[in-house]
C-alpha cells in the first residue's frame, strides 16, 4: 500500500451531520495538507498541519495528527451541501517528497 | 488577484501528436508542479521545478516533458511517447515546502 492513503474511499451523510475521514502514511513527515476537489476542478487547500502540531481548526474543519500511528483525521461538522466534494491529504517529506492520497468522495444529501 | 492559470481547459489530441499544456503563476513562488489525475483517483507528480531552468522527474514521468525558462511558466509537453494521455492535468505552485500548493483549474486532455 502506498503513502496517503484515505478511508472511507466513499461517504454519505444528511445534512447537518458530521463527516470524518482519515488518513494514514508510513513514512516521516514534515507536514500533512488536506485539499478539497469540486468535480471538474482544481484542488483548493484547507488546512496544513505540521508534524510538531496535534490538531488545528478552520472554522467547521478540524483536523488531528498522530504520528505516532502515522495518521491524520479531517472532521467537517454540521456539513452542508455545499461540503459535497472529494477530499484529499497530502504528506510532504522535505522538498521533493509530496504524495496525494486517493481520496474520499463525500456526498452530502438534503 | 494572483494566482494560477492553465490553458486551454479542454484539449484534444491525435495520434502521434505532441501537445502543450500551459500553466502560467503570478505568485512569484519558487516551486512549480504537474500532476496528473484519472477518474476516480488521486493525483501523481509528474514533473516538478523548484527553480528557474531547472526540473525533475516525479513517478511517471514517461512520455512527457516539461522546461522552466521564467518564473512564471511550467509548460508540459505530452509527447506521441505517452501511450494513455487520457486524463485531467493539474499545475501547482508553492512558496516553500512549508506552505501549501496553490491550484490551477486543470486541463482535461482527450485523444481523438
């Protein structure tokens, strides 16, 4: 299995639920980066975690990092349509070392 | 505003054509990324620069190309070499491996 990888690879919730989806790699990192991805679209950058940080928030969305079991979570409370998307993480090893994991499509229904 | 363009948004290719893919930044970062991404999947680095006139190989490089003559431009060159060109091509850049990659809007590249 590869560096980044995402569970679940698919969620569904109501509206107004919360969604969490995790992240694990095998390797050190410098930093842990989760993206958003609208369908069609280019990917916008939620929220940077560094590998000295336990947990940062970003208005709904907060994410953990553990590095002792080399895992990250994006929690997104009181989801919205709005939130309908596929969410990556990326871990950065140094300069030259950025692997995406394959993501997790949320689907958010009214 | 500053930020990252790619052109064209669609693009089509023949058999045995190269194509250039184009991605432009104003953000005067340093560093410069393509990334390719098929449906249902996550993305894969190409090619990467972190300085002007210079580049390097990520994981699948084989049968694409890339220059870095200015800040600015990251061009890529699929060549006739790469087989399944089929995919959604996406342009980054950062400021420092500190900081977090800023997107274009991607190309999508169909073959004829």
């Amino acid at each position: 299995s590869q560096q980044g990888e995402e569970d679940p690879q698919a969620l569904s919730i109501q509206e107004g639920e919360n969604a969490t989806m995790n992240c694990s790699y095998k390797t050190s990192i410098n930093n842990l980066q989760w993206y958003r991805q609208n369908s069609g679209r280019g990917l916008v950058h939620l929220i940077l975690i560094r590998s000295n940080e336990r947990e940062k928030h970003s208005g709904r969305l907060r994410v953990t990092l553990d590095t002792s079991k080399k895992s990250s979570s994006l929690l997104i409370t009181a989801s919205r349509a709005a939130d309908t998307a596929s969410y990556f993480c990326l871990t950065v090893q140094g300069a030259q070392k950025l692997v995406f994991g394959q993501g997790t499509r949320l689907t958010i229904n009214p | 505003d500053g930020g990252i363009t790619q052109s064209p948004k669609y693009l089509f290719r023949k058999e045995g054509q190269n194509v250039t893919l184009s991605c432009e930044q104003n953000l005067n970062h340093d560093a410069m990324y393509w990334y390719r991404q098929d449906p249902g999947q996550g993305l894969r680095l190409i090619y990467y620069s972190q300085i002007v006139n210079d580049f390097q190989k990520g994981d699948i490089a084989e049968g694409y190309s890339v220059s870095r003559e200015k800040k600015e431009s990251f061009p890529l060159t699929v060549t006739s070499a790469q087989k399944n060109p089929t995919a959604f091509y996406l342009c980054a850049s950062r400021a420092n491996e500190d900081q977090p990659q800023h997107f274009g809007d991607g190309t999508r590249l169909s073959i004829l």
